[in-house]
C-alpha cells in the first residue's frame, strides 16, 4: 500500500522499512467513522480507497463539513503534532480502506527523515491555501460555486494525488461535503455542465475544465 503513496516514494529503504511496521489498514463501512471529535490522536490516516469527508456535528445538531478526503489523501497531521485531542470527525461516505500509521511512528519519521519533514511541510500549507479558499467560497459565493469549488477540491494534485478526470461520486456525496442538499447539488451541477466545466453521467462525474471550476464565481 505505502509503495504506491507520493511521500513514502521519497524516504530511504530504513525510513520506508520503519514507515511499513507502524502503518496498519482498516476498513471503514459507508456512515461510520474513521476518526471521531474529542478523542485522543493517536494515528495519522490515508484513504487508500474510498471516500470520506472531515466535518464537525455540534451539540445544536448542525454539521459544519469542511472538506472530503479521495483516495490518495493524507489528513491528520496538524493534529499528529498537538497534544489535544482531535476537533473534528472524519466519516466514511462509502466503503472505505484507512492506512493508520501509529504516532511515534510519524514523530519517528519527523526527527529522521528531510523527506518526510518536507512534505509535512508542503501538505500543512496546501490545506490551509484549501481551507481559505472553501471558506472564502462558503461566506462569499453562491451555490453553484460552492459546488464546483468542492469538486475541486477532490482533484488536489498535492492533497490528493493520483486522481483522474473521473471520479466515482453521488450528487449525494457531493451535497454532504457542499453542505447542500442533493436537489440543488443537481441544479448546480447542471449548470456547471452547460458551462463546460465537467459532464455527468451515472455513478460518477469527469472534470473537462479543472482551472475553471476552481475559479467558478470568484
């Protein structure tokens, strides 16, 4: 599994050994949780197959969704590297399989390998470039734009690489992570449709015009 991870193709043949004894996998079923709000952080995660969404429920019953997570993404390392305990869940939005690697593991890579430390480095300040833009498009824009950032966002090349053109998802997934409902995901997508930016078909939905949904409405 950690053969084909952009990060673990950089180590030394010591540094993968090591990386290899403290990972383990685990299978998520679809509505379960890969990591819950308010536990201890005690692994660091990757989704090897499937699809799950990182998002926080409050105690009034609103959900706030942050962001999804394909496969080929990493999560968790701000969080590998504080002492308090985890402030959002990551739920599986379909059968989904966890690459955990234990936290002395990750701590163990950080004081030994350059490699790993730089692309600690590079996925920390990816997902805070991520998390400004969703946020922006969440308090600045409209629907439709909210949905096709959210497409985007699945397509990170540093994030979540390794993604093709296709991605296998549900105009219900979409709305879990938009925070939308699944009618006005479908409207969205049919307008980003006649744009060009992407066609939808059954099961799944091919990205045409990447730059242009990420730039949608702003």
């Amino acid at each position: 599994m950690l053969h084909r991870t952009s990060w673990a193709q950089s180590l030394s043949a010591e540094h993968f050994d090591r990386a290899c004894e403290g990972t383990s996998e685990k299978q998520i079923p679809a509505g379960g949780y890969v990591c819950r709000k308010g536990e201890p952080v005690t692994h660091w995660h990757g989704v090897i197959e499937g699809l799950a969404k990182m998002s926080s429920d409050w105690v009034t019953g609103k959900t706030a969704s942050f962001t999804g997570i394909a496969a080929g993404g990493w999560f968790g390392e701000g969080s590998m590297l504080k002492t308090e305990v985890r402030r959002y869940d990551v739920i599986a939005l379909r059968d989904t399989r966890v690459a955990c690697m234990r936290r002395d593991t990750f701590h163990w890579l950080l004081d030994n390998s350059i490699a790993f430390n730089r692309f600690i480095i590079t996925q920390i300040n990816e997902r805070l470039g991520l998390f400004i833009g969703l946020l922006e498009s969440e308090r600045l824009l409209d629907v439709d734009a909210r949905v096709a950032r959210t497409m985007a966002a699945l397509f990170h090349p540093v994030l979540h690489p390794g993604m093709e053109s296709r991605v296998a998802i549900s105009q219900e997934e979409i709305g879990y992570l938009a925070g939308v409902s699944r009618q006005r995901v479908n409207k969205a997508l049919r307008s980003l449709e006649d744009a060009g930016f992407l066609t939808t078909e059954y099961g799944g939905i091919t990205v045409l015009d990447l730059d242009g949904l990420r730039s949608f409405g702003g």
